[in-house]
C-alpha cells in the first residue's frame, strides 16, 4: 500500500460542529489545517441530532464571520407569547431572560451543511470517507495523523497541533493514556424516547410536565419535528409502537398534537452527562462530544462543540502569530471550567423537568422540590 506524506499546521479529526467550526475559524486566520471526516458528505449533511443553539454559540459564529451559516434560523423568541409550557395540561409560558432570546433553532444537519460548503468555498481542505485515522507522536514536537482515503491509499500528514473533534465514539481520545485521563458519569435514571416525524412544530418549541412524565415538540425544520418522551432506561423502541407514541404526547400535552404525520425515526436515549479531563494531553486536544457529553435537556451539546472550536482557535492563532502558547496552556481548564458550569446548570434543568412529573423515578419529595424550582421558571409562576 502506498504511502503519502504531507504537512499541515493542526489536524481536525471529526467533521461535526466542533471540528467544522474550528476548520472554518483557522481558515479564516490564516491558519493551515485539514478535516478529516470518517463518512461521506451526504452522511454527515442529513444527519439528524441537536437543534438548538444558545446566545454565545450564534454569537461566537457571527463574531467570526460566519453569520450566514445560521441565517434563516427560527429565533428562541419567535413565539409571539413566549415559549409554551405545559404543567399537568395547563399552557403556562417559559420566563425567558435576555441572553435566552438571541438563541436560535437551527438544525444540526443545517448548520453542518452551511459549514461544510463555507469551507469549501473559501478554499478549506476537508476530506470526506477518511477511514482507519491514527494518531502517533502526541507528545513529539511534530505529530502525525495518519488514514486511509476513499481510494483505499494510505495518508499521513505531519502537524503541529491535533484537535480531536470526532465525537463520543471517536478515535482520538484513546490517545491519552487510560491513567492520565479522569472520567466523571452522572446518569439520570431515565431515558426519552426520541422520535423524529414530518410534522411542522408551531410554535418552534413546547414543553410538557406530566405526571406521566416529561414530553416535548422541538422544531426541525420547516416541516420537520423532534418529539421527546420520557421513559424508563430499560425501554426499548419496540416498546413504542407509532400509535402509543401520538396518544402518550397527546395525554402528556393535554391536548391531541396538532397534526399527526409520518414518524421517519425513533430512538430510547439514556439522558446522562459525562465529562472527561484534561482536554489536552502533549499535542492532543479534545473538543466537543468527545470529551464531553451534557443532558440533552440543556439543548447545549452543539453550543458546548462550539464554544472550545472557539477557545481552541484563539488559542492556536495566539501561539502561531505571537509565538506565545499561553492559551494553549490554559485550554483544558477554561474549557472544563465552561463545561462544568454548564453541566451544573443541565443537571438543575434536567432533574426540575422529570422530577416534577412522573414520581416514580425519583419519589414525592423530589416532585415537590421540583415543583418549587418549576415556579421559578413559569413567566406567569
Ligand atoms: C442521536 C443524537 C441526538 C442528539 N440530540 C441532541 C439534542 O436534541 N440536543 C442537543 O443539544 N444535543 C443533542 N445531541 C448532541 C449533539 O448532537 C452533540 O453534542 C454535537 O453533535 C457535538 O458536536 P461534535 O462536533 O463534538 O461531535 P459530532 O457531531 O459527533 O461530530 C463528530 C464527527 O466526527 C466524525 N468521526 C467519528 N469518528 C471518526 C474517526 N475515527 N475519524 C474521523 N472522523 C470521525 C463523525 O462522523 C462526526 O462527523 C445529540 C446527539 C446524538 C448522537
């Protein structure tokens, strides 16, 4: 098999949010790199996941230049009267504070669409169907990450810098020795069905406490929703046949879900948060899901993606313009900084939205605690 060499100044492994964001903010300093993506391009634009990104993610892109990728994006704050919440069947609406409404509703297979083709077209190296990536000589002044292409050769490029930006189940991580690296788990103790369907979300986002448990209609698109179901860990889609599906949103909203149309997909996701530290070890630097994962109750897994893109960026331009690695030295703390604050606040989130419905999982004096924290969040409360 042959063997190509080649230099570049950071390797981006993972073309997700975080590692297409990143690509995007080094092309735009002037700063050589290359995305290596496992998948082909269609995969990755019709890959549906997160749709919601808070004030500081759509801040960070257009602080960047990068406006347009979220251009045409439903607003936090595009529901007239606020967002919908629904408690026991009753409409209450969500307090929303200032920073909440500069957040958009945009698409995870939209956003990384729109940041694929801006790489591109500003003259960015991203290489789809990137199969077998390896990393060696993390802790060598000059790394090399090697893969084979889609023509089945075997490439290495020589860098500076490696940013693991390919998710959970990803590569890069096994890099950093199993005694240097620390991971913390919490796990919730209850799962939500999710369930993708053809049906127009209006307004873009309602959500339901229920004594049956917490339910939710999250816009997708245009036509397009994401429906989440609270359910037992041990829950499987064969328990969730499309009919129970619509009865149970209609029990738990109090009202029939407006239209009903074709369920494409549907999956039972385990809510947990998982951080692993540090985020940088020599020359490896993780970003993203793959060092951490937040409960999807936050709507923060693609705001956090973006947000150490961001911190990683300014780090390395730093160190490249100024010959000074200071940012670099501090990421992995101010990202974890970040990310536990974040955490912190998805735990209170998550355990106020399922506690106080279902009382099965966590008992009458959590559902009383949480109907106090409720209150705090109801506009009308
Ligand atoms: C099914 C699902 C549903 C989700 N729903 C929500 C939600 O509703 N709300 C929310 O806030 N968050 C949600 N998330 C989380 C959110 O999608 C992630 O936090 C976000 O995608 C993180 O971006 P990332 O770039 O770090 O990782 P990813 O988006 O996972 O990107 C990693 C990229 O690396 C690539 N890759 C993986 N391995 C390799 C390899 N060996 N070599 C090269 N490339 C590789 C992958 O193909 C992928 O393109 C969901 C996640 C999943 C999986």
């Amino acid at each position: 098999m042959n063997q190509t060499a080649e230099d570049t100044t950071v390797v981006i492994v993972g073309g997700g949010v975080a590692g297409l964001a990143l690509g995007n903010f080094l092309l735009r300093s002037g700063i050589a790199c290359v995305i290596l993506e496992k998948h082909r391009r269609e995969h990755v634009e019709h890959r549906q996941r997160a749709g919601s990104l808070d004030p500081r993610g759509v801040l960070v892109l257009r602080e960047w230049g990068l406006g347009e990728v979220v251009e045409g994006s439903v607003g936090h704050d595009s529901s007239d009267a606020g967002m919908p919440l629904l408690i026991d069947g009753q409409r209450h609406f969500w307090k929303m504070t200032e920073d909440d409404v500069d957040g958009a509703f945009c698409p995870q297979q939209i956003l990384v669409r729109n940041l694929i083709e801006v790489f591109l077209r500003d003259g960015g190296d991203l290489r789809f169907e990137a199969e077998d990536v390896a990393l060696q000589g993390i802790g060598t002044e000059r790394p090399q990450v090697s893969y084979r292409d889609a023509a089945g050769e075997r490439r290495v490029l020589g860098c500076d810098f490696v940013a693991g930006a390919d998710g959970y189940h990803g590569v890069s991580r096994t890099a950093v020795p199993a005694d240097v690296l620390t991971c913390d788990t919490h796990e919730f103790g209850y799962a939500w069905l999710t369930v993708m369907a053809e049906v127009p979300a209006d307004p873009p986002a309602v959500l339901a406490v229920h004594s049956r448990g917490f339910a939710a209609q999250i816009t997708r698109g245009p036509n397009a929703s994401r429906f989440y179901l609270q359910c037992p860990v041990t829950d499987t889609v064969g328990h969730w046949p499309d009919e129970r599906v619509w009865t149970e949103l209609g029990t738990r909203f109090g009202a029939p879900v407006a239209r009903e149309g074709p369920i494409t997909s549907k999956q039972v996701v385990p809510l947990r948060g998982v951080v692993f530290s540090p985020m940088r070890h020599d020359r490896l630097f993780l970003l993203g899901d793959a060092a951490h994962l937040i409960s999807p109750m936050s709507a923060e897994g693609m705001s956090l993606a973006l947000h150490d893109a961001e911190v990683f960026a300014r780090a390395v331009v730093r160190q490249v313009e100024n010959g000074d690695p200071g940012l670099l030295d501090s990421y992995s703390d101010t990202c974890l900084g970040h990310t536990w604050e974040r955490q912190a606040a998805a735990v209170w989130m998550t355990d106020t939205m399922h506690d106080s419905g279902d009382a099965s999982y966590a008992g009458g004096f959590r559902k009383r605690i949480a109907r106090r924290n409720l209150e705090s969040m109801v506009a009308d409360g």
